[in-house]
C-alpha cells in the first residue's frame, strides 16, 4: 500500500497493522524518497544496517582460482617467450 506522510502521521496505528499482517507500506513524501515499513523479525543489533545495496560478499566464491607456484612460474616463462620471441619485440631483421 503506498501513502502520503500526512496520511502516515494520522493513521499509524492502521499502517502498523497492515505491516504486521506482512503487508508492505509505502510512505511518500513530495520531492523526497518514499520510505518502506516491512516487518523485521530479527532480533535488535543482529543484522548489519541497510544501505540501500546488495552485499556482493562471497558472489564470486569458488569462481576465482589462485594460480599455484607451478602455474605461476610456467606463465612468467611463457609471457618472458612471448616478449622476447613473440609478437611483443619480434626479432631484428638486418
């Protein structure tokens, strides 16, 4: 349900029922953004504040892999190859 602030401020008890009832509400206010009531039912202090962004924590887990010290090594000699054989500096002709 959306409302004004006017209507907000007249009717908070009727507006704390729907909420309560699962009913999202939201508030609007002229020239500025509209503010949602939703019930939250975890405990107070548990969860991190809302900012408005999603937390892309962990997203990429298991997506990304570490190259090991074997790998690295056979990249630094393939990328040394390329720059000294390949088409970085191809070779002088005289």
């Amino acid at each position: 349900m959306k409302v004004s602030a006017q209507y907000a401020a007249t009717h908070l008890d009727d507006i704390l029922t729907a909420v309560e009832s699962g009913e999202e509400v939201r508030i609007d206010r002229p020239n500025k953004p509209g503010i949602r009531l939703v019930v939250d039912n975890a405990p107070i202090g548990s969860a991190a504040p809302q900012t408005g962004r999603r937390h892309l924590f962990g997203a990429g887990k298991g997506l990304v892999t570490v190259p090991t010290d074997e790998q690295w090594d056979a990249m630094k000699k393939e990328l040394a190859a390329d720059m000294l054989d390949g088409p970085f500096f191809p070779p002088e002709i005289d």
